[in-house]
C-alpha cells in the first residue's frame, strides 16, 4: 500500500505534464488519406542507394543545388554558407555567407544569385558575393520561412512562404519551425511574386500546410508547387491572386489542380531536369503524423514527450521524376537509411547532385 501510495502521485503529475504542458502549437485535425505505401509506380527499390560524396570540409546540409552561368555548382549549407565548386567537387571554395540559412536558389537573367534564406528573406548576390536583401517584408506582414524560389523569363520571381506561424529565425532551426507547422495543420503557407522592377508583392495563393519546392511550366503560365504538410503537389496558375487553397475544392477551381496527391513521403524540392522533365525530392517516410490527424491532442502530447524518447521512422531516400502531365518516369530510392533527408535534386548533363538538408557531404550519381 505505502508502495502504491507513492505510485499514484508520479501517475498523476506524468498525466498531468502529457495533458497540461503548454505546447507551442494549436493543433488542427484534418483527414489525412490513407498512406499508399511502396506500390505501383513508387514501387520499392535501390536505385538511390551507393552515392558517391563530395566532400563538404565539415559543412552541413547542402539543401539545394544549382549551376551557375559560370558552370559550377552553388549549394548553400547550416553554416550560412554559398558554397561554389566544379562538378566533381575540387576548387571548393565559400562564394558568399548570407548570415542566414540560404535554401532555395536561382540565377536570374542578370547572372545574380537569387536566393531563398530561412532566416534573413529574399536575398540577391552580385557575382563577386556582395548580398543584399530584395525582399524582408511582404503582404500582411514579414517573411516568416523564405524557402523555395524561381526566377521568370520576364524577370519576376516566384518564391514559397512555408509558414507565417513558425520561423525558423524564432524557433532555432529550419527543421524545428518545419516540424511545429506540419504538427498544427493551420496551413498558413504561401505563393509569392516579386517584381525586381517595381518592389512589387503579390500574393498567388495561400492556404497551403507547408508550401515548399517552386518550379514554373515550360510556357511559365503556372506554377508546380509542393505541399510537404498533406503529401501533394499542386499546379497553380501564375495569374492567380489571394487563391485560398486550403478551402477551394481543386476540381472547381479553374486556376489550380492537383498533380499528384497521397505521395509517399513529404514533397520538398523541385527542379528543372533534362528534357523537360520535374525532379522532386521526398524528405522522409509517412509517420505517425496520420495516425493523429483527427486525432490533434496526440500531437499536443508527442511535444510534451523529450525528443530523445521519440521513435522517428528510419532514413529513406526518396525522389522521382515526372512530366508535366504528372506521369511519373523516374523513381529512384535508398531504403539503406545512407541518404538522410533528401530534399531533392539537380541534373545536369551527366550526374544527378541529390539534396540533402542533414548531409555531410554532397552525393551524386552517373545519370
């Protein structure tokens, strides 16, 4: 009994900490559909796995990558470093430090260096590395998570706000402000233009859980762009002004459609390829997130849990190619749990460089 009376205390104060602790987020329930598993055209394979590595020099998290005018190769890491190399990874050198974490990026027609930083905005840098901030205030308030960006013929850039809840610069880390915004659901990413000419903010469309890769269509009429937060990817077209994505029904909505809906992991980045074709990256399995989509209290408990006592899916790499039609024609994966976080890809003539937002170094493939 004395033993018990001791015992009941404890089981109470543990239920008290799970179900009173004051949690960041407000968690949303929404339907999350039934996670398709490793079928069909992402049937499961190796074809990811064996990587080759550059080297970064202890640099962390090449997130993005993209060739210059210059024909070398750009990719922006954790330390807030623009790193810039040849194709095989020699001549490795700091082009620039944004003093934020550069994600996205794209050259402009200009040969300047646009680029999405989590943490300091819409950045531009000249070719000798100067930086300068193009964008830190949009509508309805600042940039709260610059992510993904891409740059028109006609010199707009297109650019996603992942969350106007959780930034990055608040909340410590990319993958901190990420998670809290995918555990609430409250959907509050965005589509942006900027106009260099005239400084001009419009929003295209919001309402997305998580609105992160951009790449325009070959006519740039519209807009790929994926939605980490409820596995999918939309097509939305550029013209589109304030579309509330998170209440239109997409079937009568003349100004976006869904391209692929119920992926298999978290869409992240997307990239022009060879050909014509669209790269795009899966950051990770399907994980319990399902499980608790009506299910909110259970997130609002799993953050009163120490991350060091959560069970996390194992690493999968994951990216597949499509058409702009939306036929799949590629689908590459590592299963081996070597490739951590992939985020997406970058084709050039002969390799394909794979993301990785947790990489120590920087792996690529023979095409």
């Amino acid at each position: 009994m004395k033993r018990l009376a001791m015992v009941i205390p404890l089981i109470v104060a543990f239920t008290a900490y799970l179900t009173l602790k004051p949690v960041p987020i407000a968690p949303n329930a929404w339907q999350a559909p039934a996670a398709p598993g490793y079928t069909g055209v992402h049937a499961a394979n190796t074809r990811l796995q064996g990587l080759h590595q550059i080297d970064l020099h202890g640099e962390v998290g090449p997130e993005h990558v993209v060739m210059g005018p210059d024909g070398k190769l750009y990719t922006g890491v954790e330390s807030g470093n623009i790193l810039r190399m040849q194709h095989d990874g020699s001549g490795q050198e700091v082009f620039c430090n944004t003093g934020g974490r550069p994600l996205g990026m794209a050259f402009d027609a200009d040969g300047k260096l646009i680029v999405a930083d989590a943490y300091k905005g819409l950045l531009s840098v000249t070719a000798d590395g100067s930086v300068s901030v193009l964008l830190g205030m949009a509508e309805g308030g600042p940039l709260h998570f610059p992510d993904a960006v891409v740059v028109a013929k006609n010199g707009n850039i297109y650019l996603s706000d992942s969350s106007t809840r959780f930034s990055p610069r608040l909340w410590g880390s990319t993958t901190e402000a990420a998670m809290l915004d995918i555990f609430e659901q409250s959907s509050t990413g965005r589509v942006l233009e900027y106009q260099p000419a005239s400084k001009e903010v419009r929003v295209v469309a919001e309402g997305l859980s998580f609105s992160n890769g951009i790449v325009l269509s070959s006519d740039e009429t519209a807009l790929f762009i994926s939605e980490s937060g409820k596995y999918r990817v939309w097509k939305i077209a550029v013209a589109a002004r304030q579309l509330e994505l998170n209440r239109s029904i997409p079937q009568l909505t003349p100004l976006a459609s869904i391209v692929f809906d119920n992926l298999p992991g978290y869409p992240d980045n997307l990239t022009r390829g060879q050909d014509g074709k669209i790269w795009l990256g899966l950051a990770g399995q399907r994980n319990f997130l399902d499980f608790t989509a009506e299910r909110p209290y259970l997130r609002s408990m799993a953050l009163r849990i120490p991350r060091m006592l959560w069970k996390m899916p194992p690493s999968y790499g994951h990216v597949i190619a499509f058409q702009e039609d939306g036929k799949v024609i590629a689908d590459l994966q590592d299963p081996s749990g070597d490739s951590p976080t992939v985020t997406g890809v970058t084709e050039t003539a002969n390799r394909l460089y794979i993301h990785n937002v947790n990489g120590k170094g920087l792996g690529w493939m023979a095409r």
